[in-house]
C-alpha cells in the first residue's frame, strides 16, 4: 500500500511534494499558513540577500526528505514504506516539526527561553498541536507525533527527525545552501540517504567514508559561513535586545502569555510582521531612547561593531576562562554592567557579548559508525586524516560587540581584563 496523495506543491528546492488528506488540512490551517511569515534564516539576509526562505517551505521539505528516508534509511534493519500507518505519523512529525517557532525563528527564541521565562519552539509547537490540530489529527494519538518531534520514546523511529543525520537537517543544508548561494550544503545527501541504516540509537554508513566526511564537514562550514557569520550575528544580537525591550514596553506580547491564553488569531499574528510593525510604531512614539536608536541602527542596516573575538579550538568539553566570562555576560546584566564599568564604557546596553553554539564536526546527538567488509566502527575512529585531526575538536567562538563609537576603548579594555590578542577584530 501506498499514501493517496490529493495534492502536489512545487518547491523550487525538490520539485513536486505530495500531501495527502490530512496533511493538506494541516497545511490549510491558519497555524501552519502562519508559518509563511516567519523567516528560517533570521537576520542572515542582511549578509545574503537571497536568505528569505521561510519555516513554511522548509517544512514542507523535511516532509518531503521524511519520505526520502522512510523509502530508503533501514531502520533496525527494516524499511518503513510499506507501513502506511508509520509513515503517515513520521511524515505528520516531519511537518510540523516547526509548527511552534517564533519570529525570526532561533533568533529570538534564545532571548525567549533565557531572559523571559518562555518555552522551546518545539514545547510550544507541542501545544499549539495539541489545541488547535486535534480534530484534524482525530485519527491519530497526537502524543505520538509529538513525541517524535521531540525525538522522545520513540527510539529509533525518532533519530529520523532528530539526530546528527536526518530529515531536517537534509532539507535545511540544501535549502540554506540554495538561498543563500554557498556552496557548503550542497552535500551529496541523496547519496547518503541510501547508505544509511539507523540501529540502536546508532546512525551506521555503508563504506562510503568520503561522503560522510563531506557531509559533516559541509554543516560545519555551513555555520561557520552562514549561520555564525559576524554581521548577521551582529544584527541577530540587535534584534534579541530589541525584541526583549519591545515585550517588556508591552509593545509584543510576551510569548509565555501566547501559551496561557490559547486565542488562535493572537497566535496567528505573532511573526516577522509583527516584530517589525512593534519596532516601526516605536521609532514614531517610543519614549526609550537607546531603544529607538537601536531600532533606527538596525533598521538603516547598521550594525554593531565587534570589539573582541576569541575563537577557541579545543578537546572536549571545558571552555576557557574567557569564553566563560563572556557567557556569563551573555545572560546575566549585573556581570555586564560590571564589565562595562572596568572598560571605561558608561552606556552598558552599547555591549553585546555573544557566546556561539560550540561547533564540531561531529554531532553529540548520536554518534557515526561506518560499516566496512561486515565491521563496524566510530567515524571518529576512522583513517581518514580529517577525523584523525579535527575530529574531536569544538570551536568555541565567543565574541564581544559593541556600538561602533566604544570600538577602540573597548578593543583594548578587553584584551588586557579576558587577555587573547585583539588583532583579529574586524
């Protein structure tokens, strides 16, 4: 048996992609149609201007990947395609996997979680399933679904989602890769999906080492290229400290409120337009002025300025001294406020200390094996010379920015308080 498809959407990224009954209904409701308006890549446009894809096609792409892995990825050494009631859940998952994002997607969601005590974009996407999808998903357990998004008691069924390999990252390296015209995601992923096999909580290639390693090396610049590119981290900075200051002037519901209140339409409306509708209304009746100087900054495209960076390669999990401090920064006002003082900086808002996601080559999620003459081993293991040398490696890349006029003081405050050599501020 096979899913009666009812209607075929064009992708400019895969070609055609099927929906069947239910999930055409899902793509028809007004949560998911929501999804149109808010952008995957936050402020990466401001870097590549083609960024401007959105959680709605990236969506309909990862079900579209789901599929090409229910077809093709052996799962404890079975294929799924034959199991309709499987699939259909699987494809369900992969659909709405987003369905719970914020604007301007992990940009703000950071700000939302740490500062303003809201939920995970896949928490909240959770609930938004269970109160408003529940007669369309009447033929399903929706816990199930749910559980699955959040790779949750559902063993090995759940990596396809939510792994180092799987259908989300699939369609967003191709996507990213598309949109923003590097070169990085372009991956060889329909190679890899059929040499894939997932066992045990354990993701296992068929030989072709080479392929793997290009796939892992490819997201790895992906995010060193794109997603932690220094000017749209600069924007992404400006944008979370103004989002945070909107919600606390009541001019954006604070997003914990969202959940409390369950109403449909203030949902609907919470997304990119509303973000830059809240900053455009403050730039003509605000009270704040560092705050409406801030909006102006990143509305006229002007960013801040970095002071400090100290990208950190190391093994394992310890951070330096210095990355710690920063982080700290990161979230807390008091150390801010006090870093400020000791650089000679009397406007502590103008500072903006960033302390990216750790990268590596490899995933932590779930670890590679590669399956060579019946034996099978850690890609980390391996006798290629990338594995033997970057293989356990993080970059643990913090930075500090700051407005433009505080550069130089701060520059040379820096390296003499957290020490590293400023000269690669640019």
């Amino acid at each position: 048996m096979v899913l009666e498809i009812k209607k075929q959407i064009y992708d400019n990224v895969h070609g055609y992609i099927g929906l069947t009954e239910v999930e055409l209904k899902v793509v028809n409701s007004p949560l998911f149609q929501r999804l149109k308006n808010i952008m995957m890549l936050g402020t990466v446009n401001f870097v590549y201007p083609g960024a401007t894809n959105s959680r709605f096609e990236h969506s309909l792409g990862t079900m579209f990947m789901m599929d090409q892995f229910i077809s093709h990825v052996r799962v404890n050494g079975h294929i799924l395609a034959d199991d309709n009631d499987i699939v259909q859940k699987l494809r369900l998952a992969a659909l709405l996997h987003d369905i719970g994002h914020y604007p301007l997607s992990h940009t703000t969601e950071h700000v939302i979680m740490r500062r303003l005590g809201g939920r995970s974009h896949e928490e909240f996407g959770s609930a938004l399933i269970g109160g408003f999808l529940e007669d369309i998903l009447s033929s399903y357990r929706i816990g199930e679904i749910t559980d699955m998004i959040s790779g949750k008691g559902s063993g090995d069924l759940g990596m396809l989602i939510s792994s180092a390999f799987d259908a989300d990252k699939a369609d967003y390296l191709l996507r990213d890769a598309y949109h923003t015209g590097v070169g990085y995601g372009n991956v060889g992923i329909q190679r890899l999906i059929r040499i894939a096999s997932f066992e045990r909580g354990r993701i296992v290639f068929d030989k072709d080492e080479a392929a793997v390693e290009s796939f892992l090396l490819g997201r790895y610049h992906m995010f060193r290229s794109v997603y932690h590119h220094k000017t749209s981290t600069a924007f992404e900075l400006m944008i979370q400290r103004i989002f945070e200051k909107l919600v606390g002037e009541g001019e954006m519901k604070n997003p914990k409120d969202l959940i409390s209140s369950m109403d449909e339409m203030e949902i609907f409306v919470y997304d990119d337009h509303a973000l830059y509708s809240a900053m455009h209304r403050y730039m003509e009746n605000g009270k704040n002025g560092f705050l409406k100087d801030l909006v102006r900054m990143f509305l006229l495209r002007k960013p801040v300025s970095i002071a400090y960076i100290n990208p950190l390669p190391q093994d394992g999990e310890d951070m330096s001294e210095e990355n710690r401090k920063i982080n700290e920064m990161t979230y807390d006002d008091s150390k801010l406020r006090s870093f400020a003082e000791s650089a000679g900086v009397n406007e502590w808002e103008w500072i903006f200390p960033a302390y990216l996601r750790p990268l590596g080559i490899i995933d932590d999620k779930s670890p590679i094996y590669i399956r060579d003459s019946g034996s099978v081993s850690n890609i980390l293991k391996s006798n290629g010379l990338i594995m033997q040398m970057i293989g356990k490696k993080k970059l643990y890349d913090a930075r500090i920015y700051v407005h433009p006029k505080y550069k130089s003081k701060l520059s040379k405050a820096t390296s003499g308080m957290l020490g590293g050599d400023p000269d690669g501020v640019s």
